[in-house]
C-alpha cells in the first residue's frame, strides 16, 4: 500500500511507535527509526524486515544532534512521510508541585523536536509537492483532561497546535498534516497508572472494547496512504466512543 515509501518514526521503540513501524512495514514501506536509548523493539523489527529499516540514536532534546542525523538521512533520499510518536515517562503531579522546567521539558520533547524536524525535511517534500505528517496526540486534550497530569497534557496540546497550523501553511504544497488521538492505552508508559483507572476507561468506552497499539497503527496506516489524500488538519479520535468532538 505504501509502495516504498520512506518513512521517518519517532519514538520507533516504544510500544506504539513499534506497533505502527511493524504495520508500515507490512505494507512495504521504508523506515527510519528513531530510537532515544532502549532500542529492543527497533532491533526485532531490522531482524524480521532487514534491509527496509535504517535505525538511529537520536537524543531529540539536542538540536545539533537532530540536525546532523537528518542531514545524514536526506543524503541518502528524501522522506516521503514523517510519524511523530515520541514521549516520555509521566508521573502524577499536583499542578502545585509542578515548575516551568516540568512543561518545558515535555514541550521540547514533543513539540519543538516535532517543528525542527519537519523545518528539515519539508523543503523536499514542498519541491515535490507531496507529503504527508502525523502526529500521536492524545484524547487528553479533548473535554475533560486527567487530574495529575497537566504537564503532559500541556505539552499535547502544543503539538496538537502546531498540528493545525503546519496543516493549513503547507495545504497548497499538496502536504498532509493530521493527528491521532487515542485514549488510554495500557503500555510501558502507562504501566504506573491505578489499575482502577484502566477499569474504568474501559467501562466509559461504548464499543466496549480496549484500545490498543494496533489501533494507533492502522489509523496511521491510512493516513500515510493515498486513501486519505484530501484529508489534512484532522485529529483522528481513537476511543471506542469514550471521547466525541
């Protein structure tokens, strides 16, 4: 379905990024990895897809380091796509007990390393007028957002705002940008969560159902294909009927 399409991932090694980077290779895309230290994951996937997989360490706090591994990726031929699928371990926290520090670092992580990277690669696909962007948001940012978790759901609320506005600049250049936003979902980062609270946002979810990795990555998958091509500045609700907008 992708037709070899070169894909770039970030946070490929976590248990959404890994679920989306499995499917993309499926349907015979090309990925590069980024991956941040654990890179189990990545290494499964380069042994079960060999050649369709570049991989790279990247610390995507560094701007110097960011811009030296895609120079080195667009050297060696333009991206097609690019997924935004990094984040990192969150603790609940007061929002008392919480500093500016706090906010910076999940802003910087998710949003301003999501707008370098897409500075960088997006001249290309401007020149080829073709493109396409996602972002993993997260229902967080719609209705109600979670107690204990406002650095978190600040730093989404920025990427999702960036999001809206990339889509509406780069519309002309025939360049999609569009967001996914899933609910709960039980994976390494949500492991320290109350087991109380994954009860209960499956019981709030109408389908009934959990949502999981897949889910994510399916969603992703028709967004990145040509079955979404007039569709941009959309934030794809992933719930089960638990978050309407």
């Amino acid at each position: 379905m992708l037709s070899k399409k070169r894909i770039l991932i970030t946070g490929a090694n976590s248990t959404i990024g890994s679920s989306i980077s499995k499917t993309l290779l499926e349907n015979n895309a090309n990925l590069i990895l980024f991956y941040h230290e654990n890179h189990d994951s990545v290494d499964r996937l380069k042994e079960l897809f060999n050649s369709s997989c570049e991989s790279y360490k990247v610390n995507l706090l560094d701007d110097s380091q960011t811009i030296s591994v895609i120079t080195n990726v667009l050297e060696k031929g333009d991206i097609d796509c690019f997924v935004h699928c990094v984040s990192i371990p969150f603790s609940l926290k007061n929002i008392l007990d919480l500093n500016w520090e706090n906010y910076l670092f999940h802003i910087q992580l998710q949003t301003k390393s999501f707008l370098k990277i897409s500075q960088l690669i997006i001249p290309k696909m401007k020149a080829k007028k073709s493109g396409k962007i996602v972002s993993i948001i997260s229902t967080s940012t719609m209705g109600k957002p979670p107690s204990n978790m406002s650095d978190y759901v600040v730093s989404k609320y920025s990427l999702l705002g960036i999001s809206k506005c990339l889509a509406i600049e780069m519309a002309r250049f025939n360049i999609n940008v569009n967001c996914i936003s899933p609910s709960f979902i039980d994976t390494n980062l949500t492991q320290f969560l109350p087991s109380k609270f994954k009860e209960i946002s499956l019981n709030q979810t109408p389908l009934g159902k959990e949502i999981t990795p897949q889910d994510v990555a399916n969603t992703t998958l028709f967004l990145l294909s040509e079955n979404s091509d007039n569709i941009t500045g959309e934030n794809i609700v992933v719930s089960g009927g638990q978050t309407f907008h």
